[in-house]
C-alpha cells in the first residue's frame, strides 16, 4: 500500500460544460459480488477475500480506464487522513465505520473513487468537471465490464442488479452534480426548485450539510429501479439544464437591479479574504460564493474562477488538521491557519488584484 498523500481533485477545474455554474458531474455504480454476503453480513474472513479479489483486478482496470491507480487501506490511515477523504468526498463515513478490510482503490487523478466493502462490496464513483454525466457514465461502465470479465456480479432477471440498499436496486446507479447556485439564493427562488424536485425522482441538498453553505447544492436522482441507466441520466442532464437557465437568469436580474449593492457584496468579500486573521469554515464558504460569483460576473476580473474549488478544499478543517500535523489544533488555531492558507493562494492566483 502506498503512503497516504492528500489526492488532487483534477475533476474540480473551471474546464467542463457550464464551469461556471455546475462544479462537477459524478457517476456512482454499487456493485456486489455474487455468492457472497453483503458487507454488513459478511464476517471477517469473507471480507477479506472481498478485498483481495478486488486488488487482483486493479491492472484489469487500469487497462480498461488507462489511468493508474492506487489503493488504500483505511484501517492503516489515521484518523486526520480518514477525515481528508470524507471531506473530499472519496470515500463515505459509513466505510470508517468499521475499517478492517475496507479499501479506497483511487485514480492519481482522482477522477475514480471505488469503495471496497462499504454498502456494498463495490461503489464505483467516476467524476468529471463541469456538466458531463456521459463522460464519467462510461468510465463506471468499462470499469464494471473489466470487473465482471473475471467475476460474477449479483443481479437477478426481474430486479437487476442486487444491492445492499433496496433504493438501489435495478441499475444500481446513482448520479448528481453539483452546482454553485448563488442567485437563486440571493433571489429567494431556490425553494421552488427544492420543492418540485421530489416529483421528477430528483433531490436537491446542500453540498455542506446546511442550510446554503457556500452556495452549493447537489442534486441526484432518487430512482433506480424500472430505468435504463441513459434514462436516469437523460432526466437529470434536463433538469440541471433548466437549473442552470434559472441561475443565469437570476444572475442578469441582480446585475440589472442591483449592480453597486451587488459589487460591494463581492469586492467586501474579496477584501476580508484577502486580509483577515482568522476565518472560520461557514465564513469562508459564504465569502468565497460570492467572490466566485464576481468573477463568474466579471465584477472581478484578473484571476482564476477555479479560487472557489481549490479555497473550498484547502480550508477545510481536517485538511488543514492533517497539514500541521496536529489532530488536536483548537477551533482558534484552525480559524487563524485557514485564513493564512486563504491569504497564501489569494497571492499566488490573485497577485494583480486590486480594489477600485
């Protein structure tokens, strides 16, 4: 197993289809392995032939992907490098749970997350920047097909694919993107998307865990079963296509109305940024949306619009725990090394700012 070193999002990038607005495209697939238990049933030893069936595989999908990959083992992870994966959403709390015998086998883009022994005896998660479901959908495919060249999987005529979860049976497929939807929260329009998205077999939650943090929302599709996996993604490409129609429309509407008060909001934002002492971790999601925002409006020009994605990782507080090395850090401490970080990459890919 190799050393733990913090993976790289290469997906997060400003390149993809409606960058602006859509962060990332992700495309998950549960798998499991016929005649054996689910990981929740499983004992010790089944688990562990789980395991080492799946490492076997990993030259078959490296040739199916041409990527190369890694693997990890959690239970020789400590504690601050299990908690950088769960905020980078490579790997679940549910697989710290229990981490005898559970893998994270990454991509050294990490551009493919597959968790080993989770739910499931597989979750395969392929991302992409930007609005591309496609893309990602066919990196899951040919990585189940090399799987299923030298194993069976569970799935059964009527059902399909056999799953621990019973909202994942059928396709077992579960895709989402991500958005950066700051308009339509300043214009108190989001609720009418959250609330119609249960009739379309979607969801629609924030990315953070709250209410609006940062602005950003997930949205996934919540049927599995009865569809065809170009259904599912069908449906969900439309729905973010007219998310992202609202969202701009929003977006021109406060540029019409409100362009100083709009400004101010951004450039006040940019400034505490730039240099504040101390910043916690609610403060700098909302300061960065609003910074991205400006730039993604040309309020704020001479940067890079990908300052949200990479603020958004670097000042997460296990990261920056893991960085110091000090598991023990106290929130003051972890304000004070953030806001240093944010004023540290503000430099490095904001130098010619100014405000005016």
């Amino acid at each position: 197993m190799p050393k733990f070193t913090t993976p790289q999002l290469s997906w997060l990038t400003t390149l993809g289809k409606e960058a602006d607005i859509v962060l990332a495209s992700r495309v998950r697939l549960a798998r499991n392995l016929k005649n054996l238990p689910f990981p929740n049933r499983a004992n010790i030893n089944d688990l562990a032939q789980i395991k080492e069936l799946i490492i076997r595989l990993i030259p078959a999908i490296e040739s199916a992907t041409g990527l190369k990959f890694d693997y990890l083992e959690i239970d020789k992870l400590t504690h601050l490098e299990q908690q950088v994966l769960v905020e980078k959403h490579l790997i679940s709390k549910k697989l710290l749970t229990n981490p005898e015998n559970r893998l994270l086998i990454l991509s050294n883009d990490a551009s493919v997350a597959i968790m080993v022994n989770e739910d499931d005896h597989l979750r395969i998660q392929c991302m992409a920047s930007g609005l591309d479901l496609n893309t990602p959908l066919a990196k899951a495919f040919a990585i189940d097909d090399a799987i299923e060249a030298y194993l069976n999987i569970a799935f059964d005529e009527k059902m399909g694919y056999l799953t621990a979860c019973p909202t994942n049976l059928g396709t077992g497929l579960r895709a989402s993107v991500l958005l950066h939807l700051p308009a339509l929260v300043m214009t108190q329009q989001l609720s009418k998307i959250v609330n119609i998205s249960p009739q379309l077999g979607l969801a629609i939650r924030n990315f953070f865990g709250e209410d609006n943090a940062g602005n950003i929302f997930q949205i996934d599709n919540q049927l599995t079963l009865g569809f065809k996996e170009q259904e599912l993604i069908d449906n969900l490409n439309s729905t973010v296509t007219e998310i992202i129609s609202h969202e701009r429309e929003a977006r021109k509407a406060l540029l019409n109305y409100s362009p100083d008060k709009l400004a101010n909001r951004v450039w006040r934002s940019f400034g505490i940024l730039k240099y504040a002492r101390f910043i916690s971790e609610n403060e700098m999601l909302d300061l960065v949306s609003k910074v991205r925002l400006g730039v993604d409006l040309d309020i704020i020009d001479e940067t890079k619009p990908e300052l949200l994605n990479i603020l958004l990782i670097a000042s997460q507080k296990n990261y920056i725990q893991n960085l110091q090395q000090n598991e023990n850090m106290t929130p003051q401490e972890i304000d004070k090394q953030r806001a240093h970080i944010i004023r540290k990459i503000l430099q490095e890919l904001a130098p010619d700012i100014s405000m005016s």
